[in-house]
C-alpha cells in the first residue's frame, strides 16, 4: 500500500512497478485525510485474504 501526498502518474507508475497493493493521495485536511483512511480500512477488511 502506497500513502502519499502525490498524485504524479510517474509516482503512480513507479508504485505499480513496485507491486503496491493499493495507491492512496492522502487529503492535506485532516478530517478528510481521517474519512480517508476509515474508508481504505474499510475497503481493506472486506477484500482481504484469511491467512488461517
């Protein structure tokens, strides 16, 4: 997973390359930057793979 303050296609393209799950341009306002994360954790736990 990729968190990061860029939405350059070259930055995208590179964590794609690298195998990044997931590519996030997280929100310079910090409320927006909490719904954010409450909805990636959200995104997160309904496609994950049980490991047991």
């Amino acid at each position: 997973m990729m968190l990061t303050t860029s939405s350059a296609q070259s930055d995208i393209t590179q964590a794609d390359t690298l195998h990044a799950s997931s590519y996030l341009v997280m929100s310079s306002a910090f409320v927006t930057f909490l719904e954010q994360v409450e909805t990636f954790l959200k995104y997160w736990q309904a496609n994950s793979v049980s490991n047991s």
